[in-house]
C-alpha cells in the first residue's frame, strides 16, 4: 500500500501493474538520485534500502525486490517500479522538445531502415510528432531491456511483439511518457 504522498511536491500513484511518483527535479543528477532514493524508501516501506546506478541503469538494493526505472526532464522527474520485480522501462519528454536537426536526418542515422523509410514517407507537418513518439519509446525500450540506446535505436519496434506501450494515467500538464514491458 503506498503511503501518503512523502512531501507535498511528490505525486504517487498506482495502477495494478506498476506504481509511481512525479515530482520536481533538484536541478543536478545527485540531487535528483537522492530525491528518488527518499521517495523510494518510504513509498515502498523499505527504509534501509538504497537506490544504486550504474551503467545497466537503477536498480533497489534493499529488504523489497521491485522493478525500477525513471526519466527526468529540465524541471521533473517520473518514476516507476514493479512490486513483483517485473523489468519495467520509462521515458519522459516535455511535449514542446524539437530536435536540432532534421528528424528524418537523425532517423536515417539511427533507426532501424524501415522506420526511417516510414517516417520519410509521411507529410512533413507529421513527422517531427512521430519521430518523438518512437524516440520515447526507444529510449524506454533501453531502460527496459537495459542494453542501451545504442542496441535499442536501431532495433525495429513495429515487428516485436515482446513489448507493450502504455501511456502513465497522471502525466503533468506539458509531459509525454511512455513505459515499456515485457508481455506477460
């Protein structure tokens, strides 16, 4: 069961697969780690536990065995875990993030052929929205799979079937997320 919400500013959540927090970042990644270690430890009950990174990504090491994952932004943090230890994968973007370069440039040079050729073949005023739809899912396809983005840019997503999307139910207002799992 998940406690109230650890500060005011921590928003947690639930759904039957996953449970989560959105809160505001500290500005640097350490400020950032210790706040998702603290919102962790109480929110699973797990008060001697602590959150360890390293180059496969976060992971709990503590007395509960839970699945993790999480995204930040310039201004926020989504953070998500199973209770089951079930790997589970995340991406946070603000909806008005527009790359620097041309997307179907940045597709060709990274993504699987096919989705470059398909992202191509769509109306200009389309593709900059689809190339960050498959960009979200991407990166959390490399948390989830913890193989990085250099294995999952150019893994064509259209024919797996070992993974399944969900949009989080409480995304703040100017925030696109996506979560990645493995099918049960």
């Amino acid at each position: 069961m998940l406690p109230e919400n650890p500060t005011p500013q921590v928003r947690l959540f639930r759904t039957c697969r996953y449970s989560g927090a959105w809160f505001p970042t500290g500005g640097d990644r350490t400020t950032t780690r210790l706040r998702v270690e603290a919102t962790l430890r109480e929110a699973i009950s797990d008060p001697e536990g602590k959150l360890a990174v390293d180059r496969s990504g976060p992971r709990w090491v503590g007395t509960r065995e839970i699945g993790l994952s999480y995204a930040h932004d310039e201004d926020s943090v989504f953070l998500v875990w199973t209770p089951d230890g079930s790997p589970i994968g995340v991406d946070l973007e603000p909806e008005h993030r527009r790359p620097k370069h041309p997307v179907t440039e940045i597709a060709s040079r990274f993504f699987h052929r096919s989705e470059s050729d398909a992202l191509g073949g769509l109306p200009e005023s389309s593709q900059t929205e689809a190339f960050l739809d498959l960009w979200l899912k991407k990166e959390a396809v490399a948390k989830l799979t913890r193989k990085g983005l250099v294995y999952s840019l150019p893994l064509n997503l259209d024919g797996l079937e070992t993974f399944e999307y969900e949009e989080p139910a409480l995304l703040p207002e100017g925030k696109r997320a996506v979560l990645a799992f493995f099918k049960k």
